[in-house]
C-alpha cells in the first residue's frame, strides 16, 4: 500500500501544481501539453488526480491513529 500512497500524493501534487498555475498565471499546463487530439490524455491526467485525492482522503485516518500512538506513549 505504500506505493499507492506515493503515486496518489505524486499525482495530488501535480493537480495542485495545476491548479496554482490556472490561479495565479491562468494557465492550464496539462491542457496545453495534451491539446487537441491528445486531449483525451488529459482528461485521463484529471481523472487519475480526482482518483488520488479520493485515496488520499484515507490518509487522514493514519494521521489520526499516529497522534494517539504517541499520546498513549508518554
């Protein structure tokens, strides 16, 4: 499972990037990369990134579990 959480943290990255360009530059680096009949590899890119963040929302179970290993500790 840890390479899953690299892959989806890598790709919720790089939808973040994305995002922070189309905010602050206006400009979407995946649509200019994969535009016109490659499109369809873009639409691939943006799909893999919402599936990232949906696994990505489970690590906020192991962030909790790690605060209560070590309160039980002390």
């Amino acid at each position: 499972m840890k390479w899953m959480n690299i892959i989806a943290l890598t790709l919720v990255i790089v939808g973040a990037l994305n995002w922070g360009l189309i905010g602050f530059l206006n400009f979407d680096l995946v649509t200019t990369l994969f535009h016109g009949g490659m499109f369809w590899v873009a639409r691939v890119i943006f799909a893999l990134v919402g599936l990232a963040g949906v696994w990505c929302l489970t690590m906020y179970h192991a962030v909790g579990q790690e605060d209560q290993l070590r309160m039980s500790k002390q």
